[in-house]
C-alpha cells in the first residue's frame, strides 16, 4: 500500500485531516489507529442531505469475478473531486467469505483504492462481527427459552426460522442439528447457518435511521409460533436491550480515505443476491450532508442490487438519485454474447454485438426508474479500440451518453470524461426517480411486477411452501412489506446458465422468508444459498502475512 502510494506521489495522511476534509472537526470522531474513524450519528444533516446529489453505481450482469463497481465508485468520486465538486464515496463493508473465497477483497484496485486497504478487507472496525453477536446471541435466547422450565413462552421448535451466522463460507454448516447431548444440552432441532452478510441484523443496521429506530427494529424479529400458534417476536424474549448495546459502535459508519487523499466512508455489508445489497442508510446519509455529490455502489448487476437500492433503501430512507452510472466491460458482454471464460481477453467483436442484449435490457430498467443512465466502460488492458467503439455506436444509437474510463491504471484521472457526463446530467434536471411498485401492492404482484419488468420473466411460479408462506405473511398483516428477492447475480433469471438477456422464462418462488425487523420480505428463487461454498482454490491459498506485519495476496 505504502509503495503504490510513493509512487503516485501521495502521502498517507492522518484520517483527523481526512475528517477536517470531510467538515468534522477531529475531536468529534472516534479513532481507530492512524487512518480508521468512527463517526457520531450527530454529524448527519437531514437538510444538507437533501441538497447533496446522490449518484448510483450499478452493473450489467456480472462474469464470476464481477464487473469492478467498488473500482469504478472510488474513481468516479476521485474524478469529481479533481473537476472541484466536493465528493465522498460511500461503500460496503467486505466481508471475509469472499475476501478467503472468490474475491481476495473489496476495496477497489488500481489507483482507485480505499485505505487502509488491509484492515478494511480484515476485521475493519469490528462492525461484522458485533453483528454476528448480536445475531447468534438471539439464537441462544430462543434455544434457552425452548430448554428453560421456568421461563418459557412455549415456543414450538419446529416453526423458528431463526438460524445462526457466522462471516466465513462454509457449506458444511448450510444444515445442522443443535441440542445433541442430553437433556441439559437443549432441546435437538434442525436448523443451519447462514452467511453474516446475509443476517437479518445486517439488514436492520443499514436500513436503520437512529439508535431508536435500530432497537424497535430488533423488537420487531419474528422469531416463530408457540404451541397454540401465537407469533413471538424478539421483543417478547426481552432480547432487543442486549442486542443493540452489542451494536452501539458497529451502528456508526466508518470514516477511511482513497487514494487521492479523499473522504470515504464505508458501512455495513449485504449481498445483493441474497440481501438488499447496499451499505447504510446512515453512511449515505452522512456521505450527502458533507458533500456535493455522493457517489455509491449498490451490489451485482442493476436486476439485483440496484433495483433493492430503489424499491427498498430509497423508499424507506426518502433517497432520490440523480443518476446511475452503469459500469460495463467487454469482457462481460462477450460472456454473455456466448465466448468461453478462458477466452474472454482474446478480441471477440462477433460474441460482444451477441451481448450487447443484456446491456440494453439494464438500460431499459434504469428506465423504468425515471433516472438518467450513463455507460461507463471500465476498460482492460485487453481490450480492443475496435471492441470499446461497439459499445460507443449502441449508446450513440439510443441517445445515451458513455464514457471510457480508466479508473484502474490512471485513477481520478481516468474518470475526467465519466465525472463530466454525471454532473452535466445532475445540472440538467433529467431525472425524476420513480420506484417500480407501491408497496401496498399484494405480495405477489410485487413480485410479478419485478421478475416480469425487471428480470424479463413471463410469469412467476410458487412451490406449496411458498404459497405456504404467503397464508402466514397475509396471517400476520405483513402484506404491505417490500421484497427483497434473492436470485442468481449470474444470469437475469433465476437459472444461472441463461445468460445474455433470456426471455420466455418462469421464475420459482420456492420459498419466503419474513424479515420484519428489515422490514421487507424475502422471496427466495432458484438454487440461491444463503450460506456460500469456497471454490476448490480458494483466495485464501494466496493470502499471507511475513515477520514484519505486510500482508499479501489481498487485492
């Protein structure tokens, strides 16, 4: 990190400077060695927010090793800052299932980096883990419960949906049995593990605006059904009090820098394909009541995270967009065009004019939000004058504006053009951000209305336990929540191997979960687990750290 920053000729500054930049002074923040902050709820602004100009980094459909949003994010905001527009970059959290598994880490590349790159991508400020407590330790009170003779809401064991996490992959840990060992050892059921990306309490983090709001929500966890088949609620195991004081410092965003000496703050961790896919609504917020524009990235391609940023965080929090940037690259339409991923670097113009469908299917989507798309073409040294000019005749051909950016090799500076576009689209008031569905719609035209607009489906299917689960929800008065489908980032339907931009497809709705607390629901299609696997060489087998403390193999 040090090396990559001599050699740009940019010195590591205290993060006290950094938040001075930001406009908090440093006594005000809480540190975290020399370049990690926490920052006080208290610094966020409301009204200042609203004047700020929020921007949204989304994707086409990704290839396995993703599209280079976080990469493309940071440069955009470091190619705003350098055109004189006061910006700050708000990210997720990496988490360390794909930090040991696919990725090798989330923070960027290039010249187009967050830092301290090492501590985000392992451990950061603890956020993950508290909220891994907080959630395993409500696993604990509703087993205790079940156990206890004295003190026990007679809660049947068969109806908890409620499992434990923890933020590693690990697929032998999907399906367990807990309570083996006798009577004084619990009570056995089945349950599993989930990823801590995919936790409820993740989702209520970033979708919690105060302290307050983060307890009331933790009351609201549906937890099961007693014997006589009362719900039971978190608040009724007196659990939410504990749960958030484990939370108390992870609810805070956390303040680091970019490369370029810029303020960035990154919060909270959902997946978007089985999550809502986007950091905190308290970092966004605290991003737009410092600065002129606020850039951010939401998860997987625009079907999957940016359509969760719309319907859900910017519903729920009163966010509006003023653009979305849509990170493309060559590599991912020839993927989709049909060419073999081992050939994806060899110049292919026949398989990239063959993708070019599944680029032009998110650009009607981004539509359909009434907000302003701009192509971005996040360039590789592989890529071909003759391949990026393809892209450049379609958006030519719809009216769209595209840059070529090189955020990668040449960061802000890479970004000039794509900065340009963004603030002529925010200075010409072209967008009026509409979500997709009202959530008063019933459950299932929620559904249909995402998987037939946005992913292209011809109609939505229901196994018996999924129809199983819409009696409860519409039981328990939850018709009105949003939802937040966890599908395949792989392909717009719900079948991995559709690529491109498949058609005449049904999408399965095998089952529900209620996250009440998150305040949506989560219909769950396909194969999509909710608890990943490591490849058969996972990133970890790069990863090492010598006798003087640097770490390598992250990137």
């Amino acid at each position: 990190m040090t090396d990559l920053l001599i050699a740009k000729g940019v010195t590591l500054q205290h993060i006290a400077n950094i938040a001075e930049k930001f406009g908090i002074h440093p006594d005000n923040i809480e540190m975290f060695g020399k370049y990690k902050a926490k920052l006080p709820l208290n610094a966020i602004d409301r009204k200042k927010a609203q004047q700020s100009n929020l921007i949204l980094v989304s994707a086409i459909s990704p290839t396995p090793a993703g599209e280079g949003k976080t990469t493309m994010s940071i440069g955009l905001s470091e190619g705003l800052n350098r055109l004189g527009k006061k910006t700050t970059v708000v990210l997720r959290e990496p988490s360390l299932g794909p930090v040991f598994g696919i990725k090798g880490g989330a923070t960027g590349g290039g010249y187009s980096q967050v830092l301290p790159m090492e501590d985000i991508n392992l451990h950061f400020t603890g956020d993950f883990s508290a909220i891994e407590k907080a959630h395993n330790l409500l696993a604990a009170i509703i087993d205790n419960n079940i156990q206890s003779k004295t003190n026990t809401l007679l809660l049947d064991p068969r109806t908890i949906g409620w499992k434990r996490v923890m933020d590693m992959n690990d697929r032998s840990l999907r399906h367990v049995i807990v309570g083996l060992g006798g009577t004084t050892s619990g009570v056995p059921r089945e349950t599993g593990f989930d990823i801590t990306a995919a936790s409820e309490i993740m989702a209520i983090l970033c979708l919690a605006e105060s302290m307050t709001d983060l307890k009331e929500r933790l009351g609201r966890i549906f937890v099961g059904y007693t014997y006589d088949k009362k719900p039971i609620y978190a608040r009724d195991l007196k659990a939410e009090g504990a749960m958030s004081a484990l939370l108390k410092d992870a609810i805070k965003p956390n303040l680091v820098q970019t490369i370029e000496g810029n303020p960035a703050i990154i919060h909270g961790g959902p997946f978007a394909n089985i999550a809502q896919g986007t950091n905190s609504v308290l970092a966004t917020l605290m991003g737009m009541s410092h600065s002129d524009y606020t850039v951010t990235e939401a998860g997987f391609g625009f079907d999957l995270g940016a359509e969760k940023f719309f319907d859900i965080k910017c519903q729920s929090a009163g966010l509006k967009p003023k653009a979305v940037v849509l990170t493309t690259t060559i590599r991912a339409l020839k993927y989709h065009g049909g060419a073999d991923l081992k050939t994806l670097t060899e110049p292919n113009v026949e398989a990239l004019k063959k993708g070019l469908p599944n680029l032009e299917k998110h650009l009607e989507n981004i539509a359909k939000f009434h907000v302003t798309p701009i192509i971005s073409i996040n360039r590789f040294v592989s890529d071909t004058d003759e391949e990026i000019q393809v892209i450049k005749d379609l958006a030519a051909s719809k009216g769209i504006r595209v840059a070529l950016a090189e955020v990668w090799a040449k960061g802000g500076g890479g970004a000039l053009e794509l900065a340009q576009h963004v603030i002529d689209v925010v200075e010409s008031h072209t967008s009026d951000f509409k979500p997709l569905y009202d959530w008063k719609m019933s459950v299932q035209e929620k559904i249909a209305t995402i998987a037939t607009e946005i992913y292209g489906a011809e109609y939505v299917d229901y196994t018996a336990k999924a129809k199983a689960n819409l009696r409860k929800i519409t039981d328990l008065g939850l018709d009105s929540l949003p939802v937040c489908i966890a599908k395949t980032q792989k392909s717009l339907s719900d079948n991995p191997n559709l690529l491109g931009r498949p058609k005449d497809f049904i999408i399965t709705v095998r089952e529900i979960e209620i996250a009440v607390g998150a305040g949506f629901l989560i219909p769950i299609t396909g194969d999509i687990m909710r608890m990943p696997g490591l490849p058969a060489h996972p990133a970890s087998e790069n990863i090492d750290i010598n006798d003087d403390g640097e770490i390598t193999g992250l990137f």
